[in-house]
C-alpha cells in the first residue's frame, strides 16, 4: 500500500508530520490493506495559522481498492493529530462496508455461467 501525503503551506513539520500520518493510516487500514492500492492523504489549515479557530485542521484521505471506484472521507478537529486519526478510522469502517457489501452482491448474482464457444 502506497501512502502519499500533501498539506498546504499552513501546516508545519512535514517529516515528522510524514511519519506520524504513515503510522497512523497503517495502524487504521491494517485489516484491509491487502485491497487498497494507494493511498492520498491531504492536510489543510481551514482558517490559516494567523486565524485560528476550532475545528480548523483538516484531513482527506481517499484510496483507490483493487477493482473498485476511489473512496474518500474527510474529518475537521481542532489539530492534525485529531484529524489525521479521525479520517483514517472513518475510512477504515467504509473500506470495510464497502468491502462486505461488494463481497455481498458477488455472492448473490445470478448471472448465468461463461461457457465457451458451442460445438455444433
């Protein structure tokens, strides 16, 4: 699983920051980490640092599953840490949802069986 991290020029300690996030969206999808292909993080100060304000700081994840659409979840706290850790639990439920509900509509198909080509 690929990790990418992008955050906007309010949002201070990219390394650490890097880190942190990493760990954190590891810890959350480590369940279902065998369907998702990559990962984009992005981290944005809604209100700037000269503002400040609450519920400022936030966080969008989306990720792209084997043979599915891109999900996304966005989460706002008053710091990143707050955020980061309330996205990647978000998108780990609907990861989840999403990966039972698909595993759900296989099993109940009804469309008929492929067969090759007919000999007459």
């Amino acid at each position: 699983m690929q990790i990418q991290i992008n955050t906007d020029h309010n949002i201070e300690g990219r390394e650490a920051l890097a880190t942190y996030v990493r760990e954190v969206v590891e810890n959350a999808l480590n369940l279902v980490s065998d369907h998702i292909t990559r990962v984009e993080v992005h981290l944005s100060d809604e209100s700037s640092s000269t503002k400040g304000g609450p519920n400022d700081k936030r966080c969008l994840i989306e990720a792209r599953l084997e043979g599915l659409q891109p999900i996304a979840v966005t989460h706002y706290a008053s710091t990143v840490d707050d955020a980061v850790g309330g996205a990647a639990d978000k998108l780990a439920r609907l990861i989840e949802s999403t990966l039972g509900r698909h595993r759900e509509q296989k099993a109940h198909r009804t469309d008929p069986p492929v067969s090759g080509p007919e000999v007459a």
